[in-house]
C-alpha cells in the first residue's frame, strides 16, 4: 500500500484529478454546516449585484448569494451522481458477472436487455420518467441510474470473461467449486480494479446528465440549487450579467475534469503491467 501511494504522488493526473475532486467534495461536505448565506432566502432588493466583500461571486437575479448557490448545487450534483453510479455499479455488475458466468440463453438475454437499454439515453428516458411521475432528483436519480447499468454490464461481462479463462479459475473449477464461489472467490476480486476506475468515470458522466437535466427543468427543481438549474437561470442574462452563466460552467467543468483526470490515474496506477514498468 506504501509503495502504490508513492507512485500515485509522482502520477501527475493522478494528483490533479484528486485535488479537483476534493475540491469539488469538500465544497459539499462545507455546505451541510456553512454558507456565507442562505441558498434558498429570496432578496430581489439585492439582485444582481456585482462581487463584493458581503457576495464574494454577487448574487443572482433573486438576490441569493451566488457563493451559496455553488456550494448547495454542489451537494445537490454529488448526491445526484452518487446514487446514480451506485444503481448501475448494483445491477450492472450483477448482471454482468452472471451473464459472464451462466453462458447460452442466459448471457444472451441479459446482453440483448442492454442493447435495448442503450436506445434511451438519460434525457430521453427522464422525459418518459417526467411525463408519468412529474420531473424532480429522483426522476434525473432514475433515468441516469437506468443508463448506467449496460455500461457496467458490458465492462463487467468483458473483464470476468477474460477472468473465466485462466488457469486458477479452470483449477477452482477442478476443485469442485461453484459458479457462485468462484465469481465471488476469484472473478469479482481480479476485476475490481476496473470497476473502480469505470465508476470514476461514469461519475463524471453521471454529473455532465444532471446537469443537463437540471438546465432542461427535468432534474432538481426550484427552491434547490443546482449546476444545471443556475445555467437554465442566466441563459437570459449574458448579456446583462454574464458571469451568472460562468460560475457554474466552470463548477461542472471543474468536477469532470477532476474525476476523468482520476480515473486516469487510477487506471495507470492499479494496471500491474504499468506499475511494474514505474
């Protein structure tokens, strides 16, 4: 463990990729116990004012401190991102191991549901969602949970394939050991590695969809903060105040740049093949 933290302080994208992420997290974690002002407190008196040392970013069209507003969508982005990664890395890695180790109408079946899933990416299914249950998070939480399991099936089903095929597997097989065991013993533990590093980027997938979402008024709804929302809420303001518009373009930029940069890493550092040549 030493020596992996070692090489991870020389991986250059590694380091950047987890300071942008902290960043991003801390910013989150701050906002359940402090902002400079209330996100949701309506002010038009104060609206649109310019940076200063009481509204450090200023404040938007209803007067709420900008500063604020990021901290909270941050929350609202993450908490988005997380339950939408952890459905699909739930179903998609279930899925995926089953399919991988219970060949024939099995594996076809559950590859045939996944192709048919990909047809309806996150935006077409969370207005489907939205049409029938009204837009909200748990709406943007469903639709992209629901596009995430195919990735991980096919991520999952390709690496324990690859693990079905080794010799201490096919010498676990000798031994008398299930399907089950064996998935669990010996495919699931050789592939976590690139589940980990696919659940970075599907993270960063996951907050650009919400984002998205949120600015098309089918995720999180008003009084909420969000990334997305606040997009939606300059879009009539570049000109008069085009900043409103940057702040939370650069906060999504921000957190995707930080988790693909990571993921990079992680990939570089927990493949034995580049750990070995470091």
């Amino acid at each position: 463990m030493t020596g992996f933290w070692r090489r991870a302080l020389r991986h250059r994208s590694f380091v950047l990729g987890a300071v942008l992420s902290l960043l991003v997290f801390g910013a989150a974690l701050l906002s359940l116990v402090w902002t400079p002002w209330s996100a949701y407190d309506i002010d038009v008196a104060s609206k649109l004012h310019p940076p200063s040392a009481a509204h450090w970013l200023g404040t938007d069209v209803l007067g709420r401190d900008i500063v604020s507003l990021l901290l909270v969508g941050a929350r609202s982005t993450i908490m988005v991102g997380v339950i939408a990664v952890g459905i699909g890395l739930t179903f998609g890695v279930g899925l995926g191991l089953i399919a991988a180790a219970r060949k024939g109408w099995t594996e076809e079946l559950i590859m045939r549901m996944s192709d048919f899933t990909f047809a309806f990416p996150a935006v077409l299914s969370a207005i489907m969602l939205a049409a029938v249950a009204g837009p909200g998070m748990v709406t943007s939480i469903t639709a992209i949970g629901i596009f995430q399991i195919p990735t991980f099936v096919r991520v999952t089903r390709g690496s324990a394939n690859a693990i079905w095929a080794r010799e201490f597997v096919l010498a676990a097989r000798a031994a008398g050991k299930g399907s089950f065991r064996i998935t669990i013993e010996h495919v699931l533990p050789n592939i976590l590695s690139i589940l980990i590093v696919q659940a970075t980027i599907q993270f960063a997938l996951a907050i650009l969809a919400e984002a998205a979402l949120s600015y098309l008024g089918l995720g999180t709804q008003p009084p909420q903060p969000s990334w997305g929302r606040m997009l939606n809420d300059a879009q009539t303001l570049l000109f008069q105040s085009p900043m409103l518009a940057v702040y939370p373009g650069v906060a999504i930029a921000i957190a995707v740049l930080g988790l693909n940069l990571l993921g990079d890493g992680l990939r570089d550092l927990l493949d034995p093949r580049l750990a070995r040549e470091r």
